[in-house]
C-alpha cells in the first residue's frame, strides 16, 4: 500500500492517522478536512468553551511535537468517490487518488429548516458553531434549549451557571429516554429540576414566532408561549454520506461496516459517527456516537485494512459516554435496549449519587452512573470482560 487517504480531519480521522503510523505504515497520508481548522476536541464545546475557560488553541488534539507526515488539505469536502478510478473527488474541484480510504466524514445536527438561517439559533457542532454560541449566551437573557440529549443538556447546564434563564424542550417522555431507557431518563431528569432549569418533557412545538431575523418566541401546542434570546437545537445527527451514493460501498443508517470496520468495497473502511460496525453480540450493525469509539475504533479499522489478522486486531469494547450536566459527571457503558430490568447498586433516584446496572435476565449489560467514577470503572471493566468472552469468532453477519 503506497498511499492511505483519510477524509474527515477530526478525531476519529486523526485516530485513524496515528494508527496507521504507529502499525508501520510509511507511505504517503493524506487528510482531508472539510472545516478549515486542524483537529479539535468537540466535548468542551458545550463546556468549558462555552463557559470561556478555555479557548480554541485549548482544544487541539495534536501535541506541540507530533508529526505525521501527512498532508493535509483542509476547508474543502469530499463530493463522491470513483471506485473504479479510485479518486476522491472534492468540492474545490480537485482530486485525490486513493487505493486505500478511511472514511471519517461524522455526522451533521438536525436541524430545524423554519428558524435555521435566524441570528439566534445554534446547532452545536463544530469550533464556529461553538464560537457563535458563545457570543450569544454571552448577552444573557433567555435561552430555549430544543432537546435533552447530551449537547442540550451540557448547554443548558452552562448557560444556567452562567445567569440565563432556561427552558428545556423534549418531545420524548424523558430526557435521554433513548440511550438510557426510560426509568434511568426519568432519574436524569431530576437533574434540571434541582439545578432550577425547566425541564418539559413531551413538548410539542406549534411554531416559532420571527422578528427582525431573529427567534422571538417559540409557541407550545395547548398555547404557551416561551420567549427567547437563543434558542439552541440538540435534536440528533445524521452521518455524512450522501458523498458515497454510487460508489458501490453499502449504505444504510450510516456506512455499513464489518465488526472490524470494513466496509463493502475492498481497501475501504469506516470510523467514528458516520460508521455503521457489526456488533456480534447484538447482531445488528449500528452508530456509536461517542468519543471513546471514534478514539479507539480507528486502530481496529486500520489493523483490518493493513492486512491485521482478526484475531490479533484490539477488541471492540462497549460504547462508553460520558456527559457533564450541573456539577455531575454521568458515565454509562454498554447497551440499555438489551435489558429488562434495572438494579440500583449504590444509592438511588434523589441522592448525590448512583450507579444502576442493566440486566437481561441474570446478565449484566449496561451502567450507569452518577458520581460514582471508581465503582463504574470496575462495572465497565466487567462489561468489557463479558463483551469479549461473548463475541463469537466469526467477525462479519451471515
């Protein structure tokens, strides 16, 4: 292999780059970037970014030092990919040839097509969303948070601790109703009512009402009527992959990969949020949109791709999230769907903390916790233990 071309230059991308040196390969890298920056972290963006305790320089996941080799071509997209000719064609009119791919491109917010374009409105993703962000919140006032999920949550628990007055919306009867399941979400959403946040579960949302390019207001069905000074959309993502339609590789709710990565055209393989694996311990192939996943599951990609026995390839351990909201670090590993009941282990829905272990049937297989870093850690080691003792040797769906 004498070239390896990476499209996506965040940090599942850059995983993916340091892998690809750290196993041996020399040739030449190319990185591909669609923002105009180097690599950054995304969790302080709706943290210490925003709260001002960091700055953008604080973000870079490169060290002072590294150097890959690589050459980087940042501030144009992908368009498509010609897997006969092999090119990455881009946005800017160029080209790249790329025997081999490592496709990292992530996932884009949901957005909210009616309001998308006012002055007022933010979906957090990126260092310039972030930086928007935090001139508005800087103004003070009221801010409507659409949605519960992590970046809703994480943003509204900054912008209270900085003075604003905040609503939280969420259309599900809990928040994190879907990674948590719905018992563990309704605890969760304790967590905005003893901070002083409001926090309405089940919202429908009528309309919003506009002036002067801004958001004034967003109207609740049955009448209510929430002013606004911000109004920030968390409602999901979804993975940037229309580039590849036509390029033979199987798409679905994301790029469809093996258990080690590989997608369907041979010499390409998928990382971070865009990456649908084979989980063969679910049996199903789906997204893992965390951090610790785009961090680790680059070096299993690149092992398969640089010819890497299966067997000797890095397991792939559990999805792990973590999320920061009102002075509590939640922690939560494994998979909430398999499970038919939940235990307390320690403390309990109104205490300072808890950790809850999901079963199925007498098996655990996911937890939560809240403040409880050491007795979560030794939990998710156990699931990690369990996970890879149930894997079975076959790596790709029958």
């Amino acid at each position: 292999m004498e070239s390896l071309v990476i499209v996506g230059a965040s940090l599942a991308g850059l995983a993916a780059a340091r892998a690809a040196r750290n196993l041996g390969f020399a040739g030449r890298l190319v990185i591909i970037g669609d923002e105009p920056v180097r690599p950054y972290d995304r969790p302080p963006l709706s943290k210490d970014f925003l709260a001002g305790r960091i700055e953008a320089a604080d973000l870079a996941l490169e060290t002072d030092t590294e150097d890959l080799g690589a050459e980087w071509i940042l501030g144009t997209r992908a368009v498509s990919f010609d897997p006969t000719t092999r090119m990455v064609h881009l946005a800017d009119g160029t080209t790249v040839h790329a025997p081999a791919l490592v496709i990292a491109t992530g996932a884009s917010p949901r957005t909210l097509p009616t309001i998308a374009a006012a002055d007022n409105v933010v979906s957090l993703r990126t260092l310039a969303d972030a930086q928007k962000l935090r001139a508005l919140v800087r103004r003070g006032g009221r801010m409507v948070v659409i949605g519960a999920g992590f970046i809703g949550a994480e943003v509204a628990s900054t912008a209270h601790a900085l003075g604003m007055e905040v609503t939280v919306l969420e259309k599900s009867p809990t928040p994190l109703c879907g990674p948590l399941g719905a018992q563990l979400g309704a605890v969760v959403a304790g967590l905005h009512e003893a901070a002083g946040v409001e926090l309405v579960c089940g919202a429908d949302i009528a309309d919003f009402e506009l002036a002067h390019g801004s958001v004034a207001a967003v109207h609740l069905a049955g009448g209510r009527v929430l002013p606004a000074d911000v109004v920030v959309v968390g409602i999901g993502a979804v993975p940037n992959v229309g580039w590849l339609e036509g390029s033979g590789i199987e798409l679905g709710n994301g790029v469809v990969c093996d258990a080690t990565g590989a997608t369907s055209l041979p010499g390409v393989v998928a990382v971070g949020d865009c990456a649908a694996w084979w989980d063969p311990v679910t049996a199903r192939h789906h997204r893992v949109e965390h951090w610790t996943g785009a961090a680790e599951r680059p070096a299993v990609a690149i092992g398969a791709l640089l010819g890497g026995d299966p067997a000797g390839l890095p397991a792939v351990k559990p999805p792990y999230f973590w999320s920061d909201q009102y002075g509590t670090r939640l922690q939560f590993a494994g998979d909430a769907s398999r499970a038919d009941r939940v235990a307390y282990e320690h403390g309990g829905p109104g205490q300072d903390s808890l950790l809850a272990v999901y079963y199925a049937g007498e098996h655990p297989v996911a937890v939560l916790a809240w403040n409880q870093t050491k007795l979560f850690c030794r939990w998710r080691k156990t699931l990690e233990k369990l996970a890879a003792a149930a894997v079975a040797p076959v790596l790709v769906p029958a």
